[in-house]
C-alpha cells in the first residue's frame, strides 16, 4: 500500500494524522533503512539516536540527549498538555546478525507517529514524549530509564514489534515472558594437563557439569520455561586445567513467582556442578530482570480497530508468546501498548539472519508506516475519550 493510500481511509483528524505520516515519510524511510544499514550494540547506539534525535528536534520536539545518564539514550518532547503519550523507539541490534530484531522498524513507526502527532498536541490535550531506549536486547534500557525518571509523568506508553508472518495483529491476551540474565563463573586451580593434572582443580568441568544439570532439568520443567546458556570462557589451552570458567545463562517465564522459582532450581545445578568438581562459584545478575508484559485493554482495542482499517487479520492469536522485552517492566506501573507486528512474507523467525533481511523490505516499511497511523490514531482515541483520558491522567507514574 503506498502512503497515499492511508489518507483516504478516514475522514476528520483520522486523516489529517495519516496525511502526517505520509507527510514524513520519506525522511523516516530514511532513517529506519539507516538504523538498518549501520547496527549498533546495545548502549553502543551513537549514530542511531543521534539520527532519531535530530530527525525529531529538525520537528520542533525539545531533545534531551543523554536521557538518565544512558549516553544513547534520549527523550524529545512536544506540546504542553495535561495527559502525556510516551512513544518508545528502540534501536540496538543483536551481535553478528544485526536488525534482526527489526528494532529499525520500532523506531520508525514511534518517531513517525510522533510527528504527525504533534500538530495536534494542543487539540488533544497531549504532551509527546519519545523516549530514546537503548538495550533493549541486553541492558534493559527502559528499566533504567525508569528507574532515572525519564517515565515519570507518562499516562501511556506505547510500541510496536515487528515478528514473522502468521501472529496476530490483536495484541488481546499476549504477553512476553520475564528474563532475568546472569554470569556464573567457577574458579579452580590451574595445573598442568600431563605433568601434575591431579593437582589442579578444572573449572572447566564445572561448566560442563552445570550444563548436563540444567539440560536434565529441562524435563521437569512446564512448557512454556525457558533455560539458554553458553561458556563464555572455558580455558584457553589444551596443556593446562582451566582454573577459571564463565557460563552465560538466562531463565524465563511468564509470571514472575514461576521465574523465581526456575531461578532457584537452576542456580542448584550451578552450585552442584561446583561441589562436585571443588570449584569456587559466583552468580551475578549481568542486567535487570524483564517483568512479565501486561497489555493496556482500551489501548489493544484503539491499536485492533485501526490496523482492521488497513485490512489485516485482528483475529485473536494463541494468546501468551514466547520472548522478552524490557517493555513489560514499563507496563508494570504505566498503561501500555506493545502489539506484534506481523511483516507479510517474513518466514524466517526473529533473531536469525533471515528476518534481519525482511525488516529491510519493502513489505516491512508498508507495515512500519501502517502501524505508525495506528500509533496515532490510538493516542488521539485515547484522548479523546473523557473516560479514558481521566484514568490514563490518574495512572501517569
């Protein structure tokens, strides 16, 4: 569908919100195929939010650069009023295989409905706020950013994510799942391999050992737990007993007593393997726990009925996915939107190579700009609703 085709759908402020996206659209083609073409690691993101940052101030929105003391971070803010809309834009990629993710598609459908939002700030009664969140894919930008205060004031928060063909357009009933990611590392006694190997302690069977543990433990856990770990280091030659070994390790669920609880049982297989081999062990947290995501209900209804005018399957899905986002500790304490974007054609799952390449296509930008006026149209329902608007107000955090 070409940009000209959105105005015609709907008449009144509707339209004039599509036409603003159309307006920008071309420039924010530009820099979601520019986040794209240049990938950035987490808190590495310099060149992506200074691209948003400026886009944004070129608009008229007050840019604070910095935001939270997170140097990629930032927040630009348009308007005055009583009620004030959050549009987070993420933009970090993954190591190696870059946007697949389609971070690009999340900014670029956050900063276009924010600038064709904001000649309307004053007749909704809005405030904008975009919030520049790096690491979302490891760091939990947004958690610190919470923590700092950069949501305080906020009544609703809203994203997109983009995901292979075949999920709903409805977010109704979905969530994410909550992570919390850790660093174990055993320490032992080096030795050499041949001369003297019983007198050294092999930290490297410590690892070993904590991955056969937690690999039995996978049988008696529910279906949607999810354990993933990988030796970070595990020596560093063939002729000597590692006396230093470090495993990368996460645990997910969908509630958080439950993640707790798997937490618990995966740490005994760490402080297993350590008894038995005689290693020493630490278990630190790498980032902040990822809460479980609550969607807003008016919200999920405003973002269904506008991505149904585009024609696309509102169907209710399965319900509760896998995956995590930093996104969810936003829900925790502020109404929040995160639907999933479905990119027509995209068979290849998120996090592979394959779908980092169909969030460049052009399918991918028609749905990011798609979304961009359901962004829209979605804050302007919400405020626009006396009701709405008054809870929204009372929950700002």
């Amino acid at each position: 569908m070409e940009p000209t085709d959105i105005t015609a759908r709907n008449g009144g402020l509707r339209a004039q919100l599509a036409a603003g996206v159309e307006r920008w659209h071309d420039a924010v083609l530009a820099l979601a195929r520019g986040i794209h073409a240049h990938p950035e690691l987490s808190f590495a993101e310099e060149r992506s939010a200074e691209a948003i940052a400026a886009l944004l101030e070129e608009a008229g929105f007050a840019v604070e650069r910095g935001a939270g003391g997170l140097p990629t971070a930032f927040t630009a803010t348009y308007g005055s009023g009583e009620l004030t809309v959050g549009l987070c834009a993420e933009y970090d990629a993954l190591p190696r295989i870059g946007h697949a993710c389609g971070h690009n598609l999340i900014a670029g459908a956050s900063v276009a409905a924010a600038l064709a939002l904001a000649p309307h700030a004053d007749e909704l009664g809005i405030t904008l706020r975009v919030i520049g969140t790096p690491a979302e894919e490891h760091g939990g930008g947004k958690a610190l950013l919470l923590q700092a205060g950069e949501f305080d004031g906020v009544g609703l928060a809203m994203m997109v994510h983009p995901v292979q063909e075949g999920a709903s357009y409805n977010p109704a009933g979905t969530s994410a799942q909550a992570v919390g990611r850790y660093r174990a590392v055993f320490t032992g006694k080096a030795a050499h391999a041949a001369a003297a190997p019983h007198q050294g302690i092999n930290a490297a069977d410590a690892a070993t050992l904590s991955q056969v543990a937690v690999g039995l433990l996978r049988q008696q856990i529910p279906g949607d737990h999810r354990v993933a770990s990988y030796v970070a280091e595990g020596g560093h030659a063939t002729n000597i007993i590692p006396d230093r070994a470090v495993v990368e390790f996460e645990c997910r669920a969908f509630t958080l007593p439950e993640y707790e609880a798997l937490l618990d049982r995966v740490r005994r297989c760490f402080e297993g393997a350590a008894l038995a081999t005689g290693t020493m062990l630490l278990i630190e947290p790498t980032e902040p726990v990822y809460e479980p995501l609550l969607q807003d209900v008016d919200l999920s209804a405003h973002w269904t009925a506008a991505m149904e005018e585009f024609g696309r399957d509102v169907t209710p899905g399965p319900g509760l996915t896998g995956g995590s986002t930093d996104m969810g500790n936003v829900s925790r304490v502020i109404p929040s939107l995160h639907p999933w974007l479905p990119i027509p054609g995209a068979d290849a799952p998120i996090h592979s190579l394959g779908f980092a390449a169909l969030a460049d296509t052009p399918a991918a930008y028609e749905v990011m700009f798609e979304a961009a006026v359901a962004l829209a149209w979605t804050a302007a329902a919400a405020a626009a609703d006396p009701q709405q608007r008054a809870r929204f107000i009372r929950s700002a955090y």
